[in-house]
C-alpha cells in the first residue's frame, strides 16, 4: 500500500503550485496584463478621437464645397435660361425639399416653370393596372405615330402626358386632364394652359432594404415614354447611388435621356438647368458622382443678353 506521507506530500504539492497561481496572477502578471489592456484601450481611445475628428473636417470640407458650389452657381446661373419654360414631374417618392431646390435653380437660370405634375401611385400600382391598359387603348389615338401596337400601355401613358404638357394644339393638351380624372386619377396636375418646352422628371432614391422587394415598383416605360414625347430636353433627375435606384436602371439600360443624379444636392441643383439645356442642344449625358455618371457637370452656357 501506498504510504499516508505520499498522500500528504502530494496534496502539499498541489496547495503549493495553486499558491504560486494566485501569486503571481496578483502580482508581475497582474501587473503586465494590466498595463497591455490598459495600453489597448488607451490606443483605441485614440483611434476613435482621430476618427471622429476626420469625420468632422470630412463634414466641414462636404459643406465648404456645397457653399462654395452654391455660390458659383449663384454667379453663372442668372439668365442661362431666359425666356424658356419648363415642366417639372415629380414621381412618388419626391421631398418637397427636392423639388424645391429644383424649382428654384430653374427660376434664378430665368426659366417659367409652366406646369407642376405629381404622379400618383396608382400609375405603378398593380391593382390599376387593367385600368391603366383601357386609359392607353383610349388614349393612343391621339399620339399618331407615338404609339403603335408593340408600345406597352405605362409608355402610351408617359407618352401622352410629355406631349399633352409640351404641345401647343389644345386637344393634345388635354391629354393631361384625361390623366388627372376620373375615379383612379394618375396624376395631379392643371390643365395646360401654356405649353412647356422642357421636361425635368424628379425620381426619388430607393429606400428598400436589400433582399426585401420594394412595394412601388417604377418602371422604364413611364421615362421611355417621355422621352419619346420630348427626346431633346427631358432630363431625368434622381439618385444612383446604389444600383436599385431608378437612375441606375436608367443608366443600365442606355436610355437615350439625360440624367443628373444626387437628387436634393446643392451640385445637382445647380446643374439640372444646365443639364436640360445640354440635352436640348443634342447633348446626351449622365451627369454627378454616382454610378455609371458620364461627366461631372454640364456644360456651362453663356447669360443670354435682354434683347437677343
């Protein structure tokens, strides 16, 4: 048998090892572990503080070029669009704020703004649809060769209000009454009284969370359609800053129709005019920052004098 003093010694051994454990771990290696977590945080504390201050200067830049964008703007916008007179459409979707600083960069260029339209839901929704297929069958009449049997009903749709807003025959124009009636109206809009010669197309940015399909679903034809109506001078302006965004798509699929994105920003509103004025010359652009942009900014145009 194994003697009584093994067990003893054995268990001293133990006592003695777990002795040294809590020693030392309260002692040099308390100490040195301390002192590497506290250097950790300490470093990470820095980090942040550097972050959050680049962030700020990232900001102050951000608004220094705005301000700086807004006040060029303010100097060679004046009197680029003297005489012109434009529509401007709003889809679902588009802040007041969007549209206004539109309206307003449409108005220091020395434009009219003619008509206001807002398109409603209905014109996208899938429960109007069978509506929508007998407005355009009712419609199509009138577009001439606008509209042929291969033309799907949303671009007959598109189609008739760019010219029932841009036209100067008084029955074309009331396109655009006949798509603000009835019980389902497609849009809010007045009767055209003084036809535009310009169309911008406010379209707003996708919200939607990825993987979850939106529950408005805009589609290409409505800006095939006007752009058929007007093909020189629509622009389309939007956001593209991911690739679900209705400017995206746009610019995926080549449209011929110019576009401006970064919807609400001050370097859009500035060259939105600019933009309408270089399609109606032929110009055919995706101006901004934002995916698949062409160019940066429109060609500036020279003031035009009173009296020429």
């Amino acid at each position: 048998m194994i003697d009584f003093r093994y067990h003893l010694v054995s268990l001293m051994a133990v006592l003695v090892a777990l002795t040294m454990g809590v020693v030392l771990g309260a002692g040099p290696l308390q100490g040195k572990i301390s002192d590497t977590l506290s250097g950790q945080v300490t470093a990470l504390s820095k980090q942040q503080t550097e972050l959050r201050q680049a962030n700020e200067d990232l900001v102050k830049q951000a608004n220094s070029s705005n301000e700086y964008i807004g006040v060029l703007g303010r100097k060679v916008t004046p009197g680029t669009m003297t005489g012109r007179k434009v529509a401007v459409v709003r889809m679902p979707g588009v802040s007041n704020e969007a549209v206004n600083g539109i309206n307003a960069q449409l108005k220091m260029a020395g434009a009219a703004i003619t008509d206001s339209v807002t398109v409603k839901d209905s014109w996208f929704n899938e429960d109007t649809q069978s509506y929508r297929d007998t407005l355009a069958s009712t419609l199509a009449s009138k577009l001439g060769d606008k509209a042929d049997a291969k033309v799907s009903s949303q671009q007959v749709l598109a189609t008739a209000l760019g010219m029932g807003l841009t036209s100067s025959d008084k029955e074309i124009q009331t396109l655009v009454t006949s798509l603000s009636a009835g019980d389902t109206p497609l849009i809010s809009a007045s009767a055209v009284t003084d036809p535009a010669q310009l169309i911008v197309v406010a379209t707003a940015e996708s919200k939607e969370k990825e993987g979850q399909d939106p529950q408005l679903k805009p589609d290409l034809e409505f800006v095939k359609g006007i752009n058929l109506a007007l093909p020189k001078g629509t622009v389309v302006v939007g956001s593209a800053q991911s690739e679900g965004d209705y400017l995206s798509q746009i610019r995926v699929e080549k449209i011929e129709v110019t576009t401006v994105d970064s919807i609400g920003s001050v370097m859009s509103n500035v060259s939105t005019p600019f933009a309408l004025l270089a399609d109606e010359a032929g110009n055919n652009q995706a101006y901004g920052t934002e995916h698949y942009a062409t160019q940066l900014i429109p060609p500036i145009p020279q003031a035009k004098v009173e009296g020429q």
